[in-house]
C-alpha cells in the first residue's frame, strides 16, 4: 500500500512540474492596431525542434473597431521562409484567434512576423499596421 502511495504523489509532482514548464514558455505579444483593427492580449511561443513541427504558436483577441465601416479584418502571420498567411476577423466583432506557422522545410521556426490589417476592398490597399518581428 505504501508503493501506491509513493507512486501517486510522484506522479503528481511530475506532471505539476510538466504543466509548470508547458505554461511558463509562454511570451506576451505588444498589442497591434491601425485606425479600424486592433490586436490584443496576445500569448506566443516558439516550440522546440520535434515539437509541434517545431512551430511558432500564437493566440489573442482581433477586434474591429470601426463597426460601421463595414470592411473587415484579419491578422497576417509569416515565418521564415513563407509570404503571410491571413487569418480573418468578423466584422463588428472580436474573435479569439489561436494557430501554428511553421515551415515545413526546416526543423524549427526562430522568427515571426506579425501585423493587423483592414480590407478596404478591391479598389483601394489594405491599412495596415508596421509589421512586428519576434524570434526565439
């Protein structure tokens, strides 16, 4: 009975511990925003080589703020190696958005580009926010 115990209460340590070291990889992203579009409360990390294809991950809030403008919005992420990949918001709204870029080529991503941007239509370029660079 002792040998059930012991077992129990290391296993509980080991995976406190795993949880402790999953969470604390964890990075703030600086909020994003144009005249329109924000992007905020932003988590990234960068997972390891043989991780999660060793991809850059990322969540946060995209809103539109000019609800009455009618345009959309999304966020663009790139990773080395790749053109931009665009996420889509709703108009009016404020969606939660979580993904993974990574470039299939390499063992691991070390750098992202991020950036916010409104859809003005066919006629006239996107506003777009300065493009943000993170790397491990």
């Amino acid at each position: 009975m002792k040998r059930v115990w012991v077992g129990v209460v290391t296993a509980g340590v080991f995976l406190a511990g795993a949880g402790t070291a999953v969470a604390a990889g964890w990075k703030d992203l600086e909020d994003m925003g144009v005249k329109g579009v924000s992007f905020s409360e932003g988590k990234y990390r960068f997972h390891p080589a043989g991780h999660n294809h060793g991809a850059f991950e990322w969540s946060g809030r995209l809103q539109d703020v000019a609800t009455r403008d009618r345009h959309n919005v999304y966020l663009q992420v790139r990773v080395e190696g790749h053109g931009p990949v665009r996420y889509n918001g709703k108009q009016g709204r404020t969606v939660s958005l979580h993904g993974f870029n990574w470039d299939g080529a390499q063992q691991y991503t070390d750098d992202a580009y991020l950036r916010v941007c409104v859809d003005r239509g066919a006629t006239r370029t996107d506003l777009c926010s300065e493009e943000r660079h993170y790397d491990k």
